[in-house]
C-alpha cells in the first residue's frame, strides 16, 4: 500500500524494508524514489542474489547479526524421501516431548487427502488446516488452537513462512522441498528451533521425484548451512546457484554471461572506491612470460562455461 502513487509523505528520511527477499524491485525503488535522499534500511536472513551482489561490490553497506538468542539450538536438517516409517518416528519423537509439528504441504487442491494420510500414518494426533483459501475467522481460529496447544500438528501452506513465533513447535516437515527455493527453505526451517530444545527440519522429496541438478543444489545447501546464523552462508550459495541478476535491470536473480557486465562490474567497483577515497582495485598491468604453457586441462574442467568463469575468477585474483 505504501508503494501505491496516492501515498504521500511530507518529510520522509528512513525508509525500513524488513524481510526484503518477499518484495520485488519495483515495488522497493518506488519506495525509495519517495525521496532521494532518504536512508534505507533493509533486513533479511536471506538476502536475495541482486541485494547481496550489490553488497559484495560495495554499493550497499552490509551488517551481520551472526550471535543468536542464549541458548538456541542448530536446526537438525535432513532431505529424505517420503516414509511412513520415517514420519511416524518424528512424529512419536516430538510428541513424546510434549512438543507440536508443521508439516507444509504448498497445494491447496489436496491437502485434505495429504491430512487424512498423516492420520493413517499417526491415528493419535489431532490436527489443524490452514491455508488462503479459509474465511479469515476459520483461518484465525486454526492458528490460535495451534498456538494454544489445542492442536498437536499445523498442515499448511507457506502462509507460515514468516511470523510464526512458537517456542513447542520443533519439528517441521517441508513436502516436495524440491519445488522451493533456498531463501523459502531457510525461512520455513525458521518456524522451529525458537527455543531451548533440539528442532528437525525434514525436507521431503517424492520417490518418484527425479532431482534437477539445481534442486539437489539447493538441498545440499539448505542441510550443509543448518548452523544458527548460517543466513549469510546460505545467501551465498544461493548467489553461486542462482546468479547476480541484472544491477543494470530489475532482475533480482539470473546469469548474465556477456562480457559488457563484467566490464560495468569492474568499472563500478573503482567508482566505489573512488567515492570511499580508496585506491582503484585494478592492479597495473604485468606481464608474465614462462617457458610453457598454461591452461586448465580439459578432463579437469570439462564444462567450457565452468573453466571460463575459473578463468574470469583467476584473472580477477589479487593478493590479500
């Protein structure tokens, strides 16, 4: 509503996105077209691809909340195919402990089939369905019997993702994990672990499901940063998977392979350290003769784009 062109402010000097990864670049860019000199601050636990490039070049500051709350707990991340054998431990496991469970299931159509084969696989436990598609007193009724303990496990759709503070909840199960990205991942994943006990995230794949390259990327990646404070980490990797996107455009994700914007990358970087009154990062051209050549091997690098991009990367190396 804020973005809208009837919305006016007569002295506007700080502009405060928070989770800024659920927010297109239009949207962000009217905001701050509102003045031009007004401060922004963005806040997320997964900056996206073009934000954290940005950042990277130094055309944003950058500020890391690495410390967690006392006594928090790394999440427990697991991808794992779906099974009956599986859930049903979880599901004891938590319960056991006098905890409650999500289970995230992103299709509306048939989520009532996915709740009554919970019940099969678990008869004792009561459960709540929320999603978009309930009046809004049905879906506020779920949420406060979830939030009461009046149920035991919360179905739902990714209505959940953000918002949700509930210290009993410490397991989460994420349906078909293979459809969403590493900040969606990250964000579900978040829901648990907001107390003192040990959480589990599983991220569940159908067995019939063959994992793009991309998707068994992004699983990895989700299970290898599970730390608490691992946010940077992930938004990293999601920069390698995903590429920068456009600085030029409003493309928040993408690889761009021409070689005019590695050329526009290089020049920006010197006119940020040209503003900061700092040296220019380009070194003063050496030349290296050897006797021999030098390359990188064709069965070490097989894939021409990968040793290209390696080539980029060591010729834009410089000493620490």
């Amino acid at each position: 509503r804020l973005a809208q062109a009837d919305i006016h402010f007569d002295n506007l000097g700080l502009l405060v996105v928070d989770e800024e990864q659920r927010f297109g670049v239009d949207v962000k860019e009217r905001l701050k077209a509102m003045r031009a000199s007004v401060d922004v601050l963005t806040m997320t636990a997964t900056p996206i691809p073009r934000t954290l490039h940005m950042a990277m070049l130094g055309i944003r500051d950058i500020s890391n909340l690495t410390t967690p709350p006392a006594n928090r707990l790394a999440v427990e991340t697991r991808a794992c195919r779906f099974d009956e054998t599986l859930l049903r431990h979880a599901i004891d496991r938590e319960l056991a402990r006098d905890g409650q469970i999500f289970f995230v299931h992103n299709r509306i159509n048939d989520i009532q089939k996915v709740a009554d084969k919970i019940r099969t696989i678990a008869p004792h436990i009561s459960i709540g369905i929320a999603h978009g598609r309930l009046r809004e007193g049905e879906l506020e009724q779920v949420m406060i019997d979830f939030v009461a303990g009046r149920t035991q496990l919360l179905l739902a759709t990714t209505i959940i993702e953000s918002g949700l503070d509930i210290p009993r909840a410490n397991t989460i199960f994420i349906d078909e994990a293979d459809h969403y990205g590493l900040a969606d991942l990250h964000q579900l994943r978040g829901r648990v672990g907001r107390s003192h006990h040990r959480a589990y995230c599983y991220l569940i794949v159908k067995e019939s499901t063959r994992l793009t390259s991309t998707a068994a990327r992004r699983l990895r990646a989700i299970q290898e940063f599970s730390s608490t404070g691992a946010g940077f980490s992930l938004a990293m990797r999601d920069l390698e998977i995903r590429g920068a996107g456009n600085l030029l455009g409003t493309q928040q994700s993408g690889h761009i392979a021409a070689v005019g914007y590695e050329l526009y990358c290089r020049l920006l970087e010197n006119a940020v350290c040209g503003l900061k009154d700092l040296p220019p990062k380009d070194p003063p051209p050496v030349r290296i003769d050897l006797p021999g050549d030098a390359w990188i091997p064709k069965d070490y690098i097989v894939d021409l784009r990968s040793k290209i991009d390696f080539y980029r990367r060591i010729s834009r190396a410089s000493s620490p």
